[in-house]
C-alpha cells in the first residue's frame, strides 16, 4: 500500500510550543541556538567555497543563531563580519554574541550575506533604517543566504511586510518548515530551500510539506479493474479530456474510458471510447473515479452530466469548467470521495458560490474544503491540498514551466487515477501533486501538456 511522505510545517505559534517542549524536557535556549547555528553554519560553509562571508544579525535568537554562525565559520578558517544595528535583547543572543567575541562593524565586506536579521515571528514591515540596511547589504553580495525565513516575510501567511525585499539564493529552515515556505510570494524569493533539524517532536494538527510518495508495482495478481478504472467525461473541447486521459493513462491508471458522442480517429489506441448515455456508463460499479470539468462547458447541457455524476456518488475529480457549475445544492446527497482541483480563477468562483469569508490561500481551501466535504487542491505556484477535517500539505514546484495550458487537464487525469487506486482522497491529491510536479522537472524547459502527461509515468518510475 503506498503512502506519501512527509515533513511538519509549523506556525509561529506551534513552532514556539515546541521548542518549549524541548526545554521542558532537559534542552535550554542557548543548546538549541548551538544546534540550530551549526547546522545553518554548515550549509553557509558549503555555499561560500572559502569566500568571506557578512552575517547581519538582529536583536532576538535569530540574530543569535548569526553569532552561531559567524563563530562556527571563523573557527573553520572563513573571514567573517558581523553586522549588528541592534543590540542583542535575549539572554540566549546575548551569551551566543559573547561566544562569538568579536566586534560588530556598520557594514559588511563578503561575497555572501547570511540574513539573521529577524526569523519566523514578523508581524510587521522592517523600519525604514533596518530596510535600507538589509537591501543595501543584499546589494553588496553576490550570495544571499536566509537564516530559517528572509526578514520582511510573515512565516505564516507567506506574505512580504516590506515592497522590495531581496531574493535569496538558500533558505535554511531551523526546527521545521513554516508555511512561508510553500507559499507565495515569499517562496519566490528564496531560492533552494534547507532544513535543519533540532530535535522537534511531531506536533498534532500540523501541517505537512508533501513529500515523495511510496508507490509500488501492481501485484502479480492484478487485472486492470483492480489498477483502478477512470472514467473521464468529454465536453466540447476534446483536447482537454484527452489530456487527463493522457495524465490518468501514465499514472498507472489500469483502463481509462472516454464517455464521448463523437467518433475521434485521432484518439490514442489505449482510451476506451464510450458512446453509451452518460447516465448508463455511471452504473458500471467498478469505475474508481470520474473526471469531470476538462473540456466539459458551461452550458445546460454541461451541467446535466456534472448533476449525473455527482447523483451516481461515484469517486470523483472535479476540474476547470465543472467547477464553475458547482454549487452547494449539487452536493447535498454526494458521500463518495470527492477532490476539487481550482486555480486561483475558478477558485474566486467557488467563493462566490459557496460564499467563503476566507481570502488567504490557506484558510480560504479550508473552508472550501469543509463547505464540499472535499479535498481541495487549491493549485498555482504555490499548491495548497486541504480536507474538511482541517488538514493542510503543502506542495512545492520544481518548475515554473508547469504554467502552460493543460496542465490542469493532466493534473486532475493524474489525480483520478490515484484515487482510482488507493480510493483514498487525501493521499490521492497528495500523490497526483507530487507526480504532477514532478513530471514538469523531468519533462525540462518549454514542454508541451500532452510531453507533461508522458513524462508522469517516469515520476512513478521514481516514487517505486
């Protein structure tokens, strides 16, 4: 059975919690600052290659964890300068600063800058004189190196306190990944992203970075029916429900039928073409999943099928046009597994239709989430899967090239047929996200959708 992997994500307030019930249990501040700065001072040492390094520290533990780091690297070898606009305030900052011994200069002299001006825990924009000093600073260097979340970043909701904030070449998370971390537009801006354990324990009700899954190879049993079988159902565009055909097929879908009243002679050999009523082709019991909204239309008769297949309460995808349809009347008799897959337009329409209160990306796909009883995956560069139960995973792209047309359509293929398989919902979203992504770093630069659907049967190959 597969299951997907995963790392904690941590909101200020679960991360403080945790730390504190580390130091209920034997650590003290200053013992998870050494661990903390050490580690980041590793992943500082590899990147500078020798080159002097500046380390901008502020006045809380983060600017401690810089006194960590600073000392670390100077005994190794490294020229290294310390700039401190603000005195150390905690007790743990100011016995790291004393450690470090040194004296703190008004500017830095270094190829790479380590950011330990604030961490996780901003609420509000940097001073103006904080501001000119960070982005003067980031000027200046080459390299830029974030110490657990770039200063100006709100950790929770991924949003920039300050306009003009700098990029960042690496992020070293400490203790855990805060939600700033997979989300925009704070996630852009900090380039390859690290982690470095302090010995946090699992947190209940955390959310989870979505990991690499554990797929496995059909049994020596198998037959396609127990592969799973996904029926997708076509609406004027064609182009789209063939995608999610092609995204189902390569996700190890065991047999994929087309509900179509059209002949198509250009239609891969491997998709089933079904002209029977829709209604008759939802009876069959053996189906794992339906796909419905790539292609599908807005029109009457789109909302006929969408109405047929939410009354068969078979598992389900429901994508693009479908979800434009959606409204909460349709659900009220749905109890099968059921997975929204809206970008941030249709999920503007789902908004409306559903009236959340919710505008953030997270909370707002929670409470789509409990509204549908579904599991959403509120898609883009920065993917958010929430359930009705409060559960949260964050998804990582490794590719802005995913942002061309059809992605979606091969998304939500890929999606139904990990349902198909596991008939779990949650686990479902989480694998077709990481197959998706996943795809798109294998397929390179300038790929076209139906090469992303290709390339997916390669990302299985990976997660075996």
């Amino acid at each position: 059975m597969s299951t997907p992997t995963f790392d904690q994500v941590l909101t200020v307030a679960q991360m403080r919690a945790a730390e504190q019930a580390l130091i209920d249990s034997g650590k003290t501040v200053s013992s998870l600052m050494e661990i903390a700065g050490t580690g980041a001072a590793d992943w500082v040492w590899r990147v500078a290659a020798g080159r002097p390094v500046t380390v901008l520290c502020g006045p809380g533990n983060n600017g401690g964890d810089g006194y960590v780091v600073a000392r670390e690297l100077a005994e190794r070898g490294l020229k290294v300068t310390v700039v401190a606009p603000k005195e150390p305030a905690t007790e743990a900052a100011i016995a790291a600063r004393a450690l470090w011994g040194g004296v703190p200069e008004v500017r830095g002299h270094g190829g790479v800058l380590v950011d330990c001006l604030f961490g996780s825990g901003l609420t509000r924009a940097l001073s103006d004189e904080l501001f000119e000093l960070l982005t003067s600073e980031a000027a200046h260097h080459s390299t830029r190196i974030a110490v657990d979340v770039p200063s100006g970043i709100d950790s929770d909701t991924g949003a920039a306190l300050n306009e003009g904030l700098p990029d960042y070449h690496l992020t070293i998370s400490l203790g855990a990944w805060k939600p700033a971390h997979g989300l925009m537009p704070a996630m852009a801006a900090m380039g390859e992203m690290r982690l470095v354990p302090i010995g946090v324990g699992d947190v209940a009700g955390a959310a989870q970075l979505v990991g690499q899954p554990h797929l496995s190879a059909p049994s020596r049993e198998a037959h396609k029916y127990m592969r799973g079988l996904v029926l997708v159902v076509e609406g004027p565009m064609t182009g789209a429900a063939l995608l999610a055909c092609q995204g189902a097929m390569h996700a190890a879908a065991g047999a994929v039928r087309l509900s179509t009243s059209r002949l198509h002679p250009a239609v891969p050999p491997d998709v089933v073409l079904k002209g029977e009523p829709l209604a008759e082709l939802l009876q069959e019991r053996r189906t794992g999943a339906v796909v419905a909204g790539p292609g599908l239309g807005r029109d009457d008769a789109a909302r006929e099928r969408l109405e047929a297949i939410l009354a068969a309460n078979l598992p389900s995808v429901i994508d693009a046009d479908a979800l434009a349809l959606l409204e909460p009347a349709a659900l009220v008799s749905f109890r099968a597994p059921l997975i929204l897959t809206p970008h941030a337009g249709e999920m503007k329409t789902l908004a409306q239709n559903f009236e959340l209160q919710q505008h953030a990306k997270v909370p707002q796909a929670l409470e789509l989430a409990q509204a549908t009883r579904a599991v959403v995956i509120s898609k883009g560069p920065d993917t958010v899967i929430a359930t009705p139960g409060g559960r949260v995973g964050f998804v990582r792209s490794p590719s802005s090239w995913l942002s061309v047309g059809g992605s979606g359509d091969v998304l939500s293929g890929v999606v139904a047929a990990r349902l198909a398989a596991t008939g779990d919902a949650w686990r479902a979203a989480c694998e077709g996200a990481w197959l998706h992504c996943e795809a798109g770093r294998l397929a390179g630069p300038a790929f076209l959708a139906s090469e992303l659907a290709e390339r997916v049967s390669q990302a299985y190959a990976a997660a075996l």
